[in-house]
C-alpha cells in the first residue's frame, strides 16, 4: 500500500514539474509576433566605441528606435521607417559605461521587435597589462540577478513532503488498528 502511494506521488511530482519549468518559457514573446528585428553588431562595446545597429523589418514599419539606461532614462532615440524586406542602419556614439536597451516601438509604444541588451565597458585604465581586455574597476559587488526563481520548485517539493508524511501517518495508523 505505502509503495502504490509513493509511487503515485513520484507520479505527481512528474506531471507538475514540467508545468512549473516550462509556464516562464510560455509566458515570453514568440518570435512571429514582431514585425521587425533588431541586431548589434557586437553586445558589449568598450566606452567611446560606435555601436552599429541595425533594424529589419517583414513589412514596411514607421517607428522610433529608443536607447535606454538602466534607469529606465531615454538616452538616445531616433524615428526611422523602414521599408518590407528592408534593413535600417542606426549608430550610437558617447554612451557612459553601463547596460542599455535597444527598442523599436510604433506612434502608440507598442514594441516592433523584441529589444537588444548592450554592455558598455569602461576605457581601459592606466596600468592595462598589455592585452586586448579592457582593465575594469571593481564594480560594488553585487551579482547579476539572473534565470528564474526556485521558489515553485521549493513548493512543490514541500507539497510532496507533506503529502508523504501524511501517508505515513495513515499508513501507521491503519496498521495499529488492524
């Protein structure tokens, strides 16, 4: 009896874990639903490079293509049309060092293309040690958040021990009063 309750918690656990990794994926833009797309020539520049970016689009398309900080902030935007199976080129010059995103968005804000990640680095410092990587300053220390959070996982896992401890509960019960 307790390995056919088991078995079907293992069971379970099999149906609900593919849900909770896949319902993130499911919840992110196809690539069919944008018109255009945005491609850099390289994501990550060293500060006072030109960044070259270009914009193509499956049907004709008149919109803005807007630079923002981490904040949020407007640092750069331009109104470009471009034309069905054509390709607009747009370059940034003089960003600060930091991340920026890249975006097309029609008159109403509504996204184009799905947006570009650019990391500006700063110019090499005095005492570079010859090779081509820039020399970064130590940042404050704080990591990237990244991927998606455990916290579904946890409380499905918890789920689960609690639901085998109740069936080792019944379990001893049954057998003491039989």
């Amino acid at each position: 009896m307790l390995r056919r309750i088991i078995a079907a918690a293992f069971a379970l656990a099999a149906l609900i874990m593919p849900v909770g990794a896949t319902s993130a994926v499911a919840d992110q833009y196809g690539p069919d639903e944008f018109p255009c797309t945005i491609e850099l020539q390289d994501g990550v520049v060293t500060e006072g490079e030109t960044v070259h970016v270009e914009v193509w689009c499956a049907i004709a398309s008149t919109g803005t293509i807007v630079v923002t900080d981490e904040d949020g902030d407007v640092v750069d935007s331009e109104e470009v049309t471009v034309g069905a199976g054509e390709t607009v080129m747009f370059t940034i010059t003089d960003l600060p060092p930091g991340d920026y995103t890249i975006s097309f968005c029609d008159a109403d804000g509504e996204e184009l293309a799905e947006s570009a990640s650019l990391t500006v680095l700063p110019a090499a410092v005095p005492g570079d040690d010859g090779d081509d990587d820039p020399v970064v300053p130590d940042d404050d220390g704080d990591l990237a958040a990244t991927g998606p959070t455990s916290l579904p996982y946890l409380a499905t896992a918890g789920a689960l021990l609690l639901a085998g401890i109740a069936a080792l509960v019944v379990t001893r019960r049954a057998r003491s009063q039989a």
